[in-house]
C-alpha cells in the first residue's frame, strides 16, 4: 500500500498496476435527481373573510435529522401574494431566486399608474407555477415540492390553491401539505368546510386556528418543530412574522398513550 497522503486509500500502481476507472464511465441516460435530500414538511393555509393565512415551521430535515433551523418557507411576491414550499429545499431556493427574477421584471414593465395596470395577482402566480411545474415533470425533471400560493384573486377575493411536483393543481378554503394534509386539514375543516364558512370567519379566528395546527403538527410530525413563519394577505397587503414561537404547550395527553393498536386498558 502506498502511504503517501496524495495516494492514500489506492493500491501502488508500481505493484498492482494502474488503477483502472473504466467501468465508472457510463453510457446510460442522463439522471435527474430521483429523490429529495434536505426537505421541509408541512405548510398550512386557510382562507377567512378578508384575506388568507398561510403558515410553515422553519425547520429544513436532513433525511431524519433536524438538520437547519433556520430556513423560512414563505416567500412574499409583489407584495400581493404568498408562497409557501413543501419539499425539497434546494428545488425551493431555485424557485426563490425564478420568482424574484420575474417580480423586477413585472416591476418593470407594469406602470402602477396606468388605469388598466395588471400585475401579476395570486391566481395569475398560481397558473404560472402550474405551468412551470408541469413542463419540468414532462421533462422527467421534477421540481420535488408542493407549493401553496395564497393571496386574493382579479376581483380582489381571498385565493388559496396548491400545485405539486406533477402540476396537479386545486383550490380550496383550506390547505395542507405533507403531514398537514392528514393532521391539520380536519382542524381546518372544522372552521371552513366550505366557502360560505371561510367567508363567516374573521382574521383573529384564522390565525387562531392555524396557530393550533401548527401546535399540533409539533406534536405529532417528528420533521416540524416550535419555530415558525406566519403570514396574514389581505387587501392591505402582506404581514409576514419569520420567527414566531408555539406558545401555551402541553404535553399531557402523552399520559394516555400506550403505544400502537387497539388497547384493551
């Protein structure tokens, strides 16, 4: 063995001849990436009758390790919209650096002034990502989120829908992805089943109800935790808070846990 540090680990080439990297070349077709690495987990949204609130933990996973604890997954858009990313991480910041691209471009062709001005609102943004989203999945490429888009619509009415790594899009009074979907959506759904409920519910009742979700997937989803980014779109505009803290917690129904199946006691 050669023990000169610049060879260490290979077999001398004096003894067992050269090192043959052949059979790494390959002839196969180009990979993409098959499976997300560093990834975020739930954002919870729900629409209430002026506006709609969107939240997400600042917690970005390295496999099962709670690797970064800083990453917000909200992103603000012209100051009229939302984006909340699911996922992959590095996937996220390049649709980060996409949309602040196409917001000085929007902010430099669209006159605020002129009568018939038309930027880019959150169901305009939302058709946008869908678009993006399905072209990449045609191109066996895939952006690996799920992204919800909140904000208010042409006719100023709140807006929430969600698009996924395939282009799959829908709406809804009340959104959730990763975990969410199975945790926080029936909390939700208690509140705003419908748009006719969504439209009863005041601002201060939303973000009470989004904030109990948020409790509750730190509870219950090993890849959240207690930091998180809240944000409230109305006519106004966007109130964004990156680094709020879950309050009033309680561990008392883990008292009553007896591990997994039907218990007997």
């Amino acid at each position: 063995m050669d023990h000169r540090p610049q060879a260490w680990g290979r077999p001398r080439d004096d003894i067992y001849g050269a090192y043959d990297g052949s059979y790494l070349q390959t002839t196969g077709p180009k990979q993409n990436t098959q499976a997300p690495v560093v990834t975020g987990t739930s954002v919870v949204a729900l629409k209430f009758k002026d506006g709609v609130v969107i939240a997400a933990d600042n917690l970005a996973s390295y496999g099962s390790l709670a690797r970064f604890t800083d990453v917000k997954r909200l992103r603000v858009f012209l100051d009229t919209s939302v984006v909340g990313f699911g996922g992959d991480v590095s996937d996220m910041q390049y649709l980060d650096r996409h949309l602040n691209e196409l917001a000085i471009d929007e902010s430099y062709e669209t006159d605020p002034s002129a009568p018939d001005a038309g930027a880019l609102n959150a169901a305009n943004l939302h058709k946008y990502l869908q678009k993006l989203m399905y072209k990449r999945r045609n191109d066996f490429d895939p952006l690996w989120n799920q992204i919800l888009v909140a904000g208010l619509d042409s006719g100023s009415k709140p807006f929430l829908a969600s698009v996924d790594l395939r282009g799959t899009a829908f709406s809804s009074p009340s959104l959730a992805s990763g975990f969410g979907a199975a945790l926080a959506q029936p909390i939700m759904r208690k509140y705003a089943a419908t748009e006719e409920d969504a439209a009863k519910l005041s601002r201060e009742d939303a973000v009470k109800v989004v904030q109990e979700c948020m409790k509750v997937l730190y509870y219950r989803d090993a890849r959240s935790m207690d930091k998180y980014s809240i944000a409230v779109v109305t006519k106004e505009g966007v109130e964004l808070k990156e680094d709020e803290q879950l309050e009033k917690q309680s561990w008392a129904f883990a008292e009553r846990i007896r591990g997994y199946g039907t218990q007997t006691v």
